[in-house]
C-alpha cells in the first residue's frame, strides 16, 4: 500500500532514499574505541582467520557485482587472493577448494538456491564458509560459519539498491577486519580507509540531490533501444550493475564493459546517437586510467556516441566530450563506486517510470530465486 511505501511513488524509490542509512547502519556497531574494524560477530575467528590462504565469493545477479567491487579493495588491503564466481557455475567447475579456502557468500535474501547449493558444496568440499546476508536468520547464513549482516533493512523491490550498497559496506568492513586481524595494513591505515567509509553516507545524500535531473535525462532517453556501460577497475562492476538495471526495470538492451574492452570490440557498436554512460575514474587516484577513459570517451564520441559522463566534482577534463555530466562528490578511488552506482539505479528506475512500467515488480522476475 501507499502506506508502507512511507509516501514515496514505488519501493524502489523509498529504497533509493535509504541508501545513505544503509551503509550507515551496516558500519554501526563494527568500529571499536581504537578506531578500528572490530565485527562482533567475527570474535574469537582470527585464528581461523589466520589460516586462509584464499578467498572465493560466490553470488548471483547484483550480489556479485558487489563481489567484485570488494575483490579490489581485500585484495589491497590483506594481499589475499580472491576470486568472484557466480554461485551456479562454481558448483559445476570441480573449483580448487580446501581447508585454507574462505567462501564467502553474499545474498540479499539469504534463500537464492544457487548460492545455497555453491555454500554447501564449499562446506563439503572442506572450505571455511562465510555469509554477507540482509535477512536474519535466513537458510543461506544459518548453513554459514559465520555471517556478517547487512543492515539495509528489508527490501521490496525486486530490483536490488540498497542492499547493494549495504553488500559492498558489509565487505569493506570485512576486509579491514582481516586486515587488522593478519596485520596486513598499518593502523593508520586501517583508520583512514574506515573513516572514508564514514563519510560515504553524506556523500550518497548530497548524489541524492541530483535525482531530478536524472529523471529528466532519463525522460528524454526514454525511446533509447540499447544503452552502453563502460567503467574500469571498481567502476567496472558499476557498468555491469547500472546495465542490469537497466535490462530489469526498463527493459532495454543494455551492456557493461570494461572501458579497455573498448578497441578489443565493444567499440564497433558505437553509431551515432548511441548513448554510453561512462563511470569515471577520480584523476586524484590514478592519473592513468582517468587518462585512458577519458580518451576512451573520446574515441566514441568521435564515433557520434552520446555521452552521460559519472564523475567526480571538479574533473573538468570530461567537460569538452561530454553531452550529461552527472556529479558525484570526492571520494577515495574504492569509496567512489558506492557513490557512482547511485544515478545508475536512478536512471533506470525513472526509465522505467517514463515507459509506464511497474519498477518495484519488472516482469518475469522474483525478488528471490528459490529454485535452481
Ligand atoms: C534475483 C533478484 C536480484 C538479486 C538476485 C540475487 O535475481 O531479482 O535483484 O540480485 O536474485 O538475490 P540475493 O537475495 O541472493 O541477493
């Protein structure tokens, strides 16, 4: 009812709004008096923790995208190596499993049976396994050694936000807990990369801001038939995750790719009038790859691309090939894909509104995908 939907046009929309609380309420509770990650649910694990030689995270749909993101950021931060497989095709590629390995699986609903079936074969197979789930008490975490929650609060709509964002918060705060836990970063470290975690809420709220200018873009690209995505390093996933979106709620043929993919194919689709939107690496993280997707933009706006260009406040250097600058606030480079996904899912959400489409139930979708 319009009741539960708190005033707001569909619970996507409610959903989006609560995204700066989300990530605010998975961090609360995880940070101790020294200023460090400490997961209470994680107590009396770092001998565990100290054995893994290896990380595999398994997950379907938008929780593998948020996968993704947290590859980069525990790779970095514990030297650990991990690896993202999509819960369906872990089981059946006979994976490298044993004691040492850490399977951490990440389910907004805890129930999705691809993810269950890859979490008990891992646990069969000898592995440590781990839960990120937003659902209390759900199959997924109750068949766990153990679970971080997120605590986006329930979601409704089909189409997955704030969990999202919640998912790749609940990895951050896992990934500085083992850190802490293996000695792999310095205090310091550990401090500042928690605090940029802190300041991430805000930072969606004032993203939030631009929510009618995105519509109206989306208003004019209504009639758009297939919609591109590039992004490189963590704002790869983002293309992945914004062009999903947009396949679920809009209905639109739209594709991710990896901005160096470019010239190795993508860049043959490009006609004019092709819209790609383009997350933008900060310049302030690595001079390098904001060159290359900058000159990537240039390459397809040469082509007669249309370009919504998700960048960081200030980066003038994507103003001359831009059509749409959408802003997002400074960020350290792994903070900036929890502030880049946000017009993504705006986007797609007020795409979809324009269709006449019902964004919080997309045809032919489940919230959840209890069978395999
Ligand atoms: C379904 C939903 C997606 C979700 C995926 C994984 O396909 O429509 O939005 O990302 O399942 O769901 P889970 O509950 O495991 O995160």
């Amino acid at each position: 009812s319009a009741a539960d939907k708190g005033g707001w046009s569909s619970f996507m929309a409610k959903e989006i709004s609560e995204e700066p609380e989300a990530v605010a309420n998975t961090v609360r509770g995880r940070v101790g008096d020294d200023g460090l990650v400490h997961i209470p649910e994680l107590e009396g694990l770092d001998e565990l923790f100290g054995t893994i030689s290896r990380v595999v995270v398994v997950a379907c749909g938008t929780a593998s995208y948020a996968g993704m993101v947290g590859k980069y950021a525990i790779e970095k931060w514990t030297k650990l190596p991990v690896e993202v497989a999509l819960s369906h095709e872990f089981r059946y590629s006979d994976p490298v499993i044993d004691e040492h390995t850490l399977v951490v699986s990440i389910s907004q609903s805890g129930e999705t049976m691809d993810t269950l079936m890859a979490v008990k074969y891992a646990a069969a197979h000898g592995a440590k396994t781990l839960s990120i789930c937003n659902t209390q008490g759900a199959t997924i975490p109750r068949e766990s050694d153990a679970v971080v929650y997120t605590h986006a609060g329930p979601e409704v709509a089909v189409a997955s936000t704030k969990a999202f964002v919640a998912q790749i918060t609940a990895l951050y705060l896992f990934g500085l807990h083992l850190a802490r836990v293996r000695g792999t970063l310095s205090e310091q470290a550990l401090a500042e990369n928690i605090a940029q975690l802190q300041s991430v809420p805000d930072k969606i709220a004032e993203v939030l801001t631009q929510q009618d200018e995105i519509a109206q873009l989306a208003h004019w690209m209504s009639d758009s038939r297939a919609v591109l995505f590039l992004g490189r390093h963590v704002g790869y996933p983002i293309a992945l995750e914004g062009a999903l979106k947009l396949k679920e709620l809009a209905y639109i043929h739209a594709e991710g790719f990896a901005a160096g993919e470019l010239k190795h194919g993508p860049i043959a689709l490009i006609e004019p009038g092709q819209p790609v939107f383009v997350v933008v690496p900060s310049p302030r993280g690595s001079q390098t790859m904001h060159a290359k997707v900058v000159s990537n933009i240039q390459e397809i706006r040469a082509r007669g691309a249309k370009i919504i260009a998700i960048a960081e406040e200030g980066d003038v250097a994507v103003l001359p090939f831009a059509d749409t600058v959408v802003r997002v606030p400074l960020a350290a480079p792994l903070f900036e894909p929890l502030l880049a996904v946000i017009p993504t899912q705006i986007f797609a959400m007020e795409l979809a509104t324009a269709k006449g489409l019902d964004v919080d139930q997309p045809r032919n979708l489940a919230k959840s995908v209890t069978v395999e």
